[in-house]
C-alpha cells in the first residue's frame, strides 16, 4: 500500500453556518473519516490553523503568513493508506469539503525518504 496525502482547501461558505448547520457538517466529516478507519485506509488527519510564520531563503527571513485567498488556504490535511492514485482520488470525491463551491481536495502521493 501507498501513502497519499489529501489536502483540503475552501470551505469558507462555513463561515456564515449556524451552530446546528456547523454540527451537521462536521458529523460528515466524522462519518467520512469513520468509515475510512473501518476499510484499513485511514492512518491520521488534523485541522490546521489559519495563521502561521514562514521561513524563506539562505537568511533564513521569518514573516507572518501565509496569507493567500480564502479559498487556497490550506485548512487541514488527511493521509490515507491505499493501493494508487485512482483509489486516492475516489476517496477525495466523497470528501464534505466538496459540498462547498470554492472546497478542493489536493491528493499527492507520499514519497518514500531515499537517504
């Protein structure tokens, strides 16, 4: 089996959700999840928090960020274990973050460190 790792990204449309509307949703996301642990495809996932630092270049130069659209912030992250990219892809379609116009899923395959 390979590790794909899918990144979500979008979703902002949850920002205007009631309390009831946001409970909902976020059941999609533990019923999605649940069901990937059941089939032996998922090894982890975690929210990410919309502020961070980033480091650039040989000065090493620390600055707030990332600051881009809504819509390309990356908003968590879920690695599943699963036998190629087509069986990867399947499990990012029935991702809750696509009920949302502007949510993606990015899917890449996990490489293996050659030291």
């Amino acid at each position: 089996m390979k590790e794909y790792l899918l990144l979500f990204r979008g979703g902002n449309e949850r920002l205007n959700f009631s309390p009831n509307d946001m409970q909902e949703h976020m059941q999609r996301w533990a019923q999605w999840m649940s069901e990937l642990g059941k089939q032996g495809k998922f090894a982890g996932a975690q929210p990410l928090v919309k502020t961070g630092r980033v480091v650039r270049g040989a000065k090493k130069i620390v600055s707030d960020g990332p600051f881009m659209e809504g819509k390309e912030m990356l908003g968590g992250y879920l690695v599943c274990k699963v036998d190629n990219y087509d069986e990867a892809l399947d499990i990012a379609k029935d991702c809750p973050i696509l009920e949302f116009e502007d949510g993606a899923v990015e899917v890449r395959e996990i490489g293996e460190m050659r030291m």
